[in-house]
C-alpha cells in the first residue's frame, strides 16, 4: 500500500475502531462543518454581509470551527483510558452544546438580527443566555475534564501525548479569551455601543487569540499523525513537536498581548515581530521537516 492509501486507512480506520460516543461526535462534528460550508455557499451565491453582528461569516465560521473541534475531541477519547460510559458523558453533552451554538447562531442570522450581545426582545436575550453562558459553561467544563484526562489516564505515543495536552491547554486558553469577550462586549454594550464590541482598547482584535488558540487541537496532533508514518525514532518526533508547540505558544502568546495592549494584529513592534518570527519559524520547520520525513516512511505492515 502505498503512503497516501496508508494515511487514507488509517483514517478509515479511526471510524472503524470508534466507540458508538465517538461516532456520534464525528457525526455531528461533519454536520456541524458542513453547515458552516452550507452558508459560505450561500454567501458566494446570495451575496451579504461578510463581517458584522449579522453577517454570513459567524454561521461559517462557527460551523466549521464547533464541528472540527467536537470531531478532534471525539477522537482524543479513544487514546484515554475511561469506560463507554463516561465517554458518553463527555460527547453527549460537548456534541449537544456544540450543536445548539452553531443552530443559534445561524438561526439569528437568517433571523436578520446579531446572535451575541442582544437584548433586543426578550427571545433574543433568552437564547444570548442559553447559548452564549449555558452551552459555552457546558462545553469549557468538558474540555477542562479532557484536559485533566490527557494528564491522568492518556495511553498514546509520546510525540501524540505532547500533541494532546498542548492542545487542550492552549484551548482552555481559547475558553479563556471568550469568556473574556463576552464579558467585555457586556460592558460595552451597557454604554449603548452597538459596534466594536470585541475590539479591546484602541484596536485590539480579541477574535484572534481567541481563533488562534481554538485551532492548535488539530495542528499539533496532525503533525503528530503525520510523523507516525515518517521512519524517524520517537524522540526525534517528539523534539518536532515540542519545537511546533514553542512555536504556536509564541503565536498565542503574541496574539494575545496585542490585544491586551489595544494594538491591531499587525501593528507590531520589534518585540511583537519576533515573536510572530519565532511561532512562524518553529511551526513551519516542524511541519517540514515532518513532510521530508515522509519520503523515507515506516515500512508497511504486513
């Protein structure tokens, strides 16, 4: 079998070897994406808004992003040692909230009305505290329980260890900047500003350490994966992925002090600049290195 045919089964073979909890979260995680897909679709056709309170861009991106993340931690269940039972525990509630976030969302925007931080009618207000406080509270707490999981009954190679803990700590500190979003946009919006609600001092963006630290649940495990096939020793994959891991913090870490600073993304300094140099450079050479790596694979099973 060839490379590609051996990564092709061996995603196959996650679905295959999946307990039922974990098919349920793939699932729902492909509908999730796919309804995210479904109004990027709908925008290149129809036309509309691409930015602001009531725009096509917050289905999609919810969409893909609640999907993808309720698909990686689904998975991140089978290398944990825990019962059937406590995995449905887990999924089951991760794949409801996930799944009413990315319906309110859309919802408001064929509504024609904002989804967060609105208290225009009492419908409105009621689904900002369901969706916005309950399913987020609901989903931070599972993935603080996975987090916890990762450190203490986690049975996977080295290199895809470091891959899962990093990225269920970098997303807790994705959980973090929304938390504090919604609360800063609350105290904004209480001045009777409807613009601007997640836009910290002068220009801070907090959207993006909020989406950069969302993400590193798939970057860093996809390396991991990718360096399973490389015929390269453990501890060689495992200082690549503490090299990626280097590299997304000093992106996280850049992002967020940005915005704490009321300064736009790219409104660097020196200091900023090298931090962005230093994630860019460590998380690119990691996944390069693991791409030439490929061309001398591990040996095919038998």
């Amino acid at each position: 079998m060839s490379l590609l045919g051996r990564m092709r089964a061996s995603l196959v073979g996650y679905w295959h070897e999946a307990r039922p909890a974990q098919r349920l979260g793939y699932v729902v995680g492909g509908v999730l994406v796919l309804a995210g897909l479904a109004h990027l679709a709908a925008w290149l056709v129809v036309g509309g808004a691409w930015q602001g309170p009531v725009s096509y861009r917050k289905p999609t991106t919810f969409g893909i992003s609640f999907g993808l993340t309720t698909i990686t931690l689904a998975w991140f269940t089978g290398w944990m040692r825990i019962s059937d039972r406590v995995r449905w525990l887990l999924i089951g509630p991760l794949a409801a909230a996930d799944t009413s976030e990315v319906v309110w969302v859309s919802l408001q925007r064929w509504r024609g009305v904002a989804s967060h931080f609105n208290d225009d009618t009492t419908l409105d207000n009621l689904l900002f505290i369901l969706m916005g406080g309950v399913a987020v509270a609901v989903t931070a707490t599972i993935i603080l329980i996975l987090a916890v999981l990762a450190f203490t009954a986690l049975d996977a190679p080295p290199s895809m260890a470091l891959a899962i803990r990093a990225g269920l700590l970098i997303l807790l500190v994705g959980q973090g900047v929304g938390g504090w979003m919604i609360g800063h946009g609350l105290g904004v919006a209480e001045t009777g500003q409807t613009d601007g609600l997640t836009t910290f001092g002068q220009a801070g963006v907090m959207k993006v350490p909020h989406a950069v630290s969302m993400h590193a649940i798939q970057v860093l495990p996809i390396l991991a994966w990718l360096l399973g096939f490389a015929a390269v020793a453990e501890r060689r994959r495992l200082v690549l992925l503490r090299a990626a891991t280097a590299g997304y913090l000093a992106l996280v870490a850049v992002s967020l002090l940005q915005t704490a600073a009321g300064s736009a993304p790219l409104d660097v300094g020196v200091a900023a600049a090298a931090l962005y140099l230093l994630g860019v450079v460590l998380l690119g050479a990691a996944f390069l290195a693991a791409l030439l790596a490929l061309r001398h694979p591990t040996p095919a099973p038998a």
